[in-house]
C-alpha cells in the first residue's frame, strides 16, 4: 500500500539513504494512522515516518544544510498531522536552501522567554535606575495585574496589538492613568525585545490610536489652604506620634520638599551654622543638587532631631533601624487625624501662599519648589538659584505658620 523499508530488509541506515527520493507512493493520513510496524515510511524528499521497536513514532526529515547532511525531528504523527509535517519539512527546505539552518533557527526560537519572563528580565535591569522601591514594584505589579493574564504565556516575539488590546480596553476608560502607566509598561519590555533581535516592532506605540479617545484625566493631590496648614501642625504635633514623625512632617512643610527628600535627610547634607540643607541629585527628582535655605524655625526642628539618630546618619530615623520614616506613616498619620490629603500638598499650599499672600517674583516660588522656570533658552542662561531671595522668602513662610499672619510679605 505505500512504501516501507524496515531495518531488517535494508540491513541498515545506509540503504535507506540510497532508497528514491520521492516513493512510487507517498503517504497517507490512513497509512500513517496504520503503520505500527518497527521502520522507516517514506513520504518523500526527505520527510519519513519512523516507527522504533518501543512503539515511538515520530516524524523525521533527512536534509542537507550548508553542505552536511542532518535529521530533524518534526513531531509525533499523533501531534503533528501528515500535511503539517509536508509544511514544515518544505519550509526546512527553503530556509537551507536560502542558506540559513533551520536547527539553529529553532533553537533560537526556543530561547525567546515569555512576555511575563522578559518584564521580570527587564524589571530587575531597571531598577536599580528607580528613584524608589515604590515605582519599582508598581512597574512589575501593573503588569502582573493587567499584562500577565492577558498575554504573560506568549513569547515576547509573538505578542500583538490585538493582545495589548485585550488586556488595555477594560480599563482604558475606567482607569485612565493607570492604563497609560501600564501601556508605557509594556513598551518598555517591547523596546527591550527590539533590541534583544526577538522583535521588529512595538505594538504598543500604536495601540492606543485604536482604543477610544477619552479626555485626560488631571488628578490633583489632595492639598489643604495655607490658612490650614498651622492647624494640621498643630494637631500632629498634639497628637501621640513619635518624635521623629512630628518632626519630620513640620520640617517637610517648611522647606516645602518632597516627601522623599525629607524623609530620607542625612545629617551629612545639612549646615546647621550656614542654615543649609544641601540634597544630592541623586535624591532630587531633577537629578540636580538643592540647596534648601534653612529658616529659625526649621534649625530649631533640627536641633530636637540631634538624639533621634542611632549612628545612622538619617535625621528622622523610622521605627526599623537603619530604615528612614515610611511615606505611608506620615499619610497615614495626618488622615486618621482629619486631614485627608496627600504629603505632596503641602508642596501646594505654599505654591498657592506664595502667589497669593506675597509679592516674591514667580522664579523664586519655583525654585524653591526645585522646579525649573521659563523655556530651555532662558533655563540655559539662568544659572543662579537665588538662594539669598529663597532664603527670605522660606523665613516668611515660617512666620506665617507661626499665625503671624494678615499682611502681605514683602521683600526686604
């Protein structure tokens, strides 16, 4: 019924080899389905059937690439149909005829990892570039949120806009900004398979064209008036916190700083007798060094912090040694107490004092905000950081939380 040569009736591999390379009768899906028998069944051009005396079959295909003659398995018949195995054994052909190695192509594909092992590949590359282990694990937990279910099992090389699509769209409208955060998520695991060979594009640069258009949503931190802030430090400050949390929260309000900036404030970064708090670009959102004019009020926080330190260096120590004062215990604090806000709204309310209740020119609002004013041309011009006028105008604020309020502050 179709050509079979046992390894009885052809003494060995040898005379398989001479044997036609195209059968009088090629296979077929019966034949395949029938041979049970221990040998080898030919189709032709080099794609055969074994049989081994255990009772394992599996496709094979004799080819010559770059001039050596090779076997490639195809697959079980009971996985890999007959005209499956014909495709692939004709693709292997034409690929070692253009001169490439199929073998060697497969293997490579077998090395390309999932989309979920490539994010965690890329996740440990970049964090150590994070300002914080906060947005490190946000990175990785969006995706396993979002991504992972969606398309985490499919190999970076084979992730499509279709597949972003389907882990996007039920929270594109929903969750606006964290869907954009996750998008930029996935980019950046695509860019990474870019480089790496296993990808020729990044659906996700163009994905969102194809989600609706929603408004972008503008989320404010939650700020108190200038006219609170005196009462919410009061309140901390009555209130059975630790020392070095008080301290903290009043210092931040103060030099109006990132919570991050304050929180992890080493007393080798302070001048107490200039009155300075010079913050390392490495702590800066920036990446530029700040220098932060300390006011009476600020200096004297500092010296009540002098005993907190255990050898440290951290000027407001948490609980745990070694470890600085978490973000999460100084929210927590100010909202169990009435004042749902976020630590960042501080930074606010003395922004909106500053425009309101003084006369101090805008450039010096925002410096001491650590914010760059004006264009790149004028940014590239103005290199004071007018530290003497930030200096006034941070003495003033303090005076203004010390309920000396009413007049409009002036320059001196």
């Amino acid at each position: 019924m179709f050509r079979r040569l046992m390894g009885d009736e052809m003494g060995d591999d040898q005379k398989a080899e001479r044997s036609p390379r195209a059968p009088a009768k090629a296979l077929t899906a019966r034949a395949v389905d029938a041979a049970k028998e221990p040998g080898k069944y030919f189709d032709g051009n080099g794609l055969y059937l074994r049989v081994d005396k255990s009772g394992l079959r599996l496709w094979v295909q004799r080819i010559v690439i770059r001039g050596k003659r090779r076997e490639i398995g195809l697959g079980s018949p009971d996985l890999v149909s007959l005209a499956t195995a014909r495709e692939n054994a004709r693709r292997n052909r034409q690929l070692a005829y253009e001169g490439q190695d199929p073998i060697q192509l497969k293997n490579e594909a077998r090395a390309v990892p999932t989309f979920a092992e490539a994010a965690r590949t890329v996740h440990e590359l970049h964090k150590p570039t994070w300002r914080n282990e906060k947005h490190a694990a946000q990175f990785i937990s969006t995706l396993e949120t979002y991504a992972f279910p969606a398309f985490g099992n499919l190999r970076v090389s084979e992730v499509t806009s279709a597949d972003l699509m389907k882990a996007l769209a039920p929270i594109w409208t929903g969750k606006q900004e964290t869907a954009r955060r996750v998008r930029q998520r996935i980019g950046v695991v695509l860019k990474w398979a870019m480089a790496k060979g296993w990808r020729k594009d990044n659906p996700a640069d163009a994905v969102s064209l194809a989600l609706p258009k929603v408004d972008k949503a503008v989320e404010h931190r939650k700020s108190l008036g200038y006219a609170e802030v005196t009462g919410c430090i009061q309140t901390v400050q009555a209130s059975g916190a630790g020392l070095s949390t008080k301290l903290a929260l009043e210092f931040l309000v103060l030099t109006a700083s990132r919570s991050g900036e304050a929180r992890e404030a080493l007393w080798s970064e302070i001048d107490l007798p200039a009155k300075v708090w010079t913050i390392p670009a490495l702590r800066m959102k920036a990446k530029r060094a700040h220098r932060v004019p300390l006011s009476g009020r600020a200096v004297e926080l500092l010296k009540q912090a002098r005993g907190l330190s255990e050898g440290d260096g951290l000027v407001f120590p948490g609980t745990i040694k070694g470890r600085p004062l978490s973000d999460m215990t100084l929210i927590k604090l100010v909202r169990e107490l009435g004042f749902p806000i976020d630590i960042h709204g501080f930074r606010t309310s003395f922004r909106t004092w500053a425009q309101e209740r003084t006369t101090f020119p805008r450039e010096v609002a925002e410096a001491a905000l650590a914010h760059m004013a004006g264009d790149a041309v004028e940014q590239a011009y103005a290199r004071s950081d007018l530290f003497e006028k930030r200096a006034k105008m941070m003495e003033a604020w303090a005076g203004f939380l010390s309920e000396r309020r009413g007049e409009v502050v002036r320059i001196a």
